[in-house]
C-alpha cells in the first residue's frame, strides 16, 4: 500500500492500534522467550526435511485448534473479527480497561502454552504444520507486542479505532440494512465509555502518536455525520435514539481531542522506537526471516542504489538534457488531473489494467473478482494517500474497496498543489496496479479461498506488500509503462528502498521524525506534505514499511527457483497461480510448501 491502513488488516487482536514500542522500563514483565527462526518443534521439523511420518489424526488435532484460536481471536478482538467477516460480536467494542486487557492477555498466553504442549512433535502433513506455526507465531508477537509496545498507555490512536469497524458495516451489506444499522448503534453508544479509559490509561505517549490522536478524533465529527443517513434510512422508528447516540460519540471525539492537546501533547515525551531485540523479535517470529535489522538494511542500501541507475537511465531517455531524473521527475509531477478529477482518474487506470492482464494472460482472475474504487474514509486521511481494504475472508461478499484520499479543500492552495502533485499521472497508473491489478486485490481475492483459518486471519505483510511491489516490477517487465510512467514507478521503488533505511533507521539508529522526513523530500523527492504523512506512519509499526521491498526481493528468488525446477513448463501465470494459492503467509513458509 502506498499508505497502509491497518484496520484492513484484521489479524490478531488490537494490531488495528497505531503504536510502537520503548526499551522496556523498570517495572517491565519479564523477558520473553529468546528471539529464533524456529522456535517450535514443528518448525524445526519442517525446515530439516525429515518430519515423522504422517499421522491424520494431528491433522484433524490442529484444524480442531484452528478452530478454537479463532473463537480466541474474536472473544479477544471483535472489533477485528467484524474485518474478517464474522458478525457474532458486532455489537460490542475492544476490550480497553486495563484490567480486563491484561485478562485476554493471559489467555493467549494460556492458549500459546496449550498448542505447545499438545504438538510438541506433530505428526501432520506439511500444510497443518504450516498452520500450527502460524498460530504459533502469531500469537507470540501480538503477545510480545502488547507486553513490549503497552498500547493502552502510549497510542491516543487505539481509543479511536472503532470507526474502522463501524465503517466496515455500513459500507458492506453482507446482512440486511436493520441488523447492521442496530449493531452500528450498540457500538456508537459504547464510544464515550472507551474513549473515557484513555484519561485512565495514557500516560506518555510520543509526541507524534499524540499528533495522530489529535487528526483522527479531529475527523470523527465528518465521519459520523456520513453514518447519519444510513442509520435514520435503516431504522425511521430509532431517530431519536440514533441522534443521541452520534451526538454522545462525536462529542466523546471532541472532548479527546481538547484532551490531547491540553493535557497529553505537553507530556508526551515516549520515544517511538521499538528498540533492536523487538525489531529483530518481528522479523523473525512474524516475518521468519533469517535476517536481522542488519541483513535487511543491507539490501534495502543495495536496491536504493539499483533503483537510482534506473531512474538516471530512464529520465535520460525522456529528456536528454535534463540535469538529473529529478528535474524530470518534478516536470512529470505537474501532469496531474484537476482534484475533481482525481477519483474517476484512477477508476479508469484500475480498468486499463485488468484490461491488459487479461490480454496478455499473465495471472488468473478468481471467481466473484469485484472492487469499487471510492474515496478514504475522513478519519483515516491523515495518514493515507491510497489503500487497499480487502473483502471479509469469511464473508461471502468478494467486494474490495480501492481507497483514494481526495484533497482537502480546507488546505492552502499551496498544499492542494502538493497533494495533487503526488497524483500525477504516473503515480496514479503505478498506484492503480500496486492496490488492483495484479496488486493487492487479485492477491487477496486468492488468499481468501484458501481453507485454513489460520491463513485467512493471516496478513504476513511481507507477503501481501511484497507482492503488491513485484507486481509493480511486473508490469514494467510486461512493458505495460511509457518511460514517464516507468519513472514515477520507480520513484516509488526508491521510496520502498529508502523506507528499509527509515524504518531500521528509527527503530534501532536512533534516527529523528525529521532527519526520516528530509530522506524522503532530499533523497527520493517526496512532497513535504506527504514525506510527513509517510513518517507518521512509520514510527507506528515497526518492520512494516520494509516489508515491501523485502518481500518484492523473496518473491524474485522464489520465481527463478520455480523457474529451474519447472524448466521448459515454466510460464509466469503457472508461477503466478502457484505462489498465490498459499494464503497471505510469508513467503519462507510459501517456499517449504512449494519445494
């Protein structure tokens, strides 16, 4: 995603939440488990080849689990169980008051503990030992994350996550307008109880964070003034009660954010880095990489300098006489629809790309293949410039939603040009194949057929964004980019090589906000506004923003790997079709069951 929004990635419980993690303090829980790349038996057995002979009924055993760490995953995380498509608890919020936290916590840890022991030497086909790894380590990084990173106390943003799931059952009709109307009303009136337990439980938040709670409760108001139809059109009878109910939330909004900026702002001095151990903890455990902070940023250094060659090559080919591809790049920039057209702009360059997949037979398209193109959400647009929602992997519904932030007409006209500027022509054809097709959307409209429950609450980002990246080196492959468009897309390769630098660089170097800022407008040409939007996102999520380039990496090594072994038989769509049945997982696990 060009900016992720992590609600549409409804995995383990509270990961919605914007926060990130400190050296741990004092009065920290005690040490975690040691940091490896194989920390269960079934791991270990799966990578040396030579598991015991399969016994059917593990198989059976673990699908049984798989349906109990689901039920785990929605008692602890209804909110995200709404964005997987499983409506049982659409009237209730995230559990916020520390007390009851810690409880769900401790349960996890009790389930954790539970699989251990019951499959400490799994006799399973290679798929079910993938899925118990998956639980696994799933479960030991949301539980490392919300001991590590304390959410509760250090991120204003997860008091106002729960118009991410408000917004998923108003705009998907997977049930009657009635039902998701009166569910939509329960959680608006349990709003002001858990907007009220951030006065209890803030405490030091970064600046920035603080920031972030400040935009996104600043943007309630708008928001659930565009509920307001659907809900009086949905229950006539209720009007009264629906009025109170979106005048208790908004003003529950209002009131956080004077609270944040008067008393939070002027005490938030927690640092945003995760600190080496946990960052290295995440790639190992959540992206089963081999390598550390370290390994990674080596390549990220590498393809920024690749992508740089590239770049000089093609602004060449484009303008002879140009001093640099930036003077080019900023030249191609100004070639930008009108704000009133920026939306129809990239509804019609998604078409022209599923038009010319389809032509050139590169990938499948899976059966129900539907997404709408419309605009972000107002609370969500501080922070994101184009995201892709993926539909429920339990719903029947298959719609996606391709979000496009629209300019902000409150801005000077200054700032409109910026945000315009990064929507010029190129970027909106490269972000239309990175979001689309074959992006995020033909990948997850995969995913979601795979069986397994463990993979369909599963969203390795190393994965899903490291496909979305080869897509885009894909289409160029394909020659599907004028030399203006192949610029601006590999712009946007440069920004995911210098987003490894960011990302280690802020977690683990001691990097600043604005020495991240100035890598992104001095060394890869962003605009301000939106370098600034980028940096936000990144002191919130360690080990995301280099998922992409780092993923794009493993996917090329796994298609020249399928490619030896396949020989003559080799085309990409059988390469294409193959790598994209395994569920959203990373792609060292994808490797074990394809080789």
């Amino acid at each position: 995603m060009r900016s992720a929004i992590s609600a549409l990635s409804p995995l383990l419980p509270l990961l919605v939440a914007a926060c990130a993690a400190t050296p741990p303090a004092e009065n920290a829980p005690p040490p975690l488990r040691p940091v490896t790349t194989a920390t269960s038996t079934a791991v270990a057995a799966v990578d040396a080849g030579a598991s015991p002979a399969r016994d059917e009924a593990d198989d059976v055993a673990i699908d049984k689990a798989q349906a109990e760490y689901l039920d785990l995953l929605v008692k602890v995380s209804p909110e995200a169980a709404t964005g997987l498509g499983i409506h049982t608890r659409d009237t209730e919020l995230e559990e916020r008051e520390s007390r009851a936290w810690d409880r769900l916590i401790e349960e996890e840890e009790r389930f954790l503990k539970g699989l251990e022991e019951r499959f400490k030497a799994p006799r399973a086909s290679k798929r079910a030992q993938i899925d118990l790894q998956l639980m696994q380590h799933q479960l030991r990084v949301d539980i490392r994350r919300k001991r590590v990173e304390r959410p509760l106390e250090r991120s204003p943003a997860i008091y106002v996550t729960p118009l991410n799931a408000i917004f998923l059952m108003t705009a998907r009709a997977y049930a009657p307008e009635v039902e998701r109307a009166r569910n939509v009303l329960a959680r608006l009136e349990r709003i002001p109880a858990v907007v009220g337990e951030a006065r209890k439980n803030l405490l030091n938040p970064p600046k920035v964070w603080t920031q972030i709670g400040i935009e996104r409760s600043g943007g309630a108001k708008a928001f659930f003034d565009e509920q307001r139809p659907f809900l009086l059109k949905a229950l006539p009878e209720e009007k009264a009660r629906v009025e109170a109910a979106l005048k208790g939330a908004t003003k529950a909004y209002e009131e956080f954010k004077v609270y944040l900026q008067k008393e939070v702002m002027p005490r938030s001095n927690g640092s945003f880095a995760a600190g080496r151990d946990h960052f290295d903890f995440l790639l190992h455990e959540d992206y089963f990489l081999d390598e550390d902070a370290d390994g990674v940023l080596a390549i990220g250094k590498r393809v920024l300098a690749e992508t740089d060659a590239k770049m000089a090559e093609t602004a060449r080919r484009i303008d002879p006489k140009a001093k640099g591809w930036d003077e080019v790049l900023k030249k191609a920039k100004g070639n930008h629809p009108t704000a009133e057209g920026l939306l129809p702009a990239y509804r019609l360059e998604v078409e022209r790309a599923r038009n010319f997949l389809k032509e050139k037979d590169i990938v499948e398209f899976p059966e129900g293949d539907d997404l709408s193109v419309i605009d972000t959400p107002v609370f969500q647009r501080s922070t994101v410039t184009a995201a892709y929602d993926q539909p429920p992997p339990f719903d029947k519904v298959t719609k996606g939603f391709f979000f496009v932030t629209p300019v902000d007409k409150t801005l000077s006209k200054a700032k409109q040009e910026e945000m315009l500027r990064e929507n010029d022509h190129g970027d909106i054809v490269d972000t239309a194949v990175h979001e689309a097709y074959p992006g995020h959307h033909l990948q997850l409209s995969f995913a979601r057929r795979h069986p397994s429950t463990a993979r369909k609450v599963t969203d390795a980002a190393i994965f899903s964004e490291g496909w979305a990246l080869y897509a885009e080196e894909l289409m160029a492959e394909l020659g599907y980019y004028t030399d203006e468009e192949r610029l601006l897309q590999l712009e946007w390769a440069l920004v995911r090589a210098a987003r490894i630098l960011i990302d280690v660089g802020l977690h683990t170097q001691n990097m600043t906000f604005d020495e991240a800022v100035k890598i992104l407008t001095d060394r890869v040409h962003l605009e301000r506004e939106l370098a600034l939007s980028e940096v936000k996102r990144y002191t919130t999520n360690p080990t995301q923003p280099l998922a992409y380039l780092t993923g794009r990496e493993m996917i090329f090594k796994l298609r020249e790997r399928y490619k030896a072994r396949e020989g003559e038989r080799f085309t990409l769509k059988r390469f294409h079709t193959e790598i994209l049945s395994h569920g959203t997982i990373a792609p060292g696990l994808i490797a074990k069951e394809m080789f």
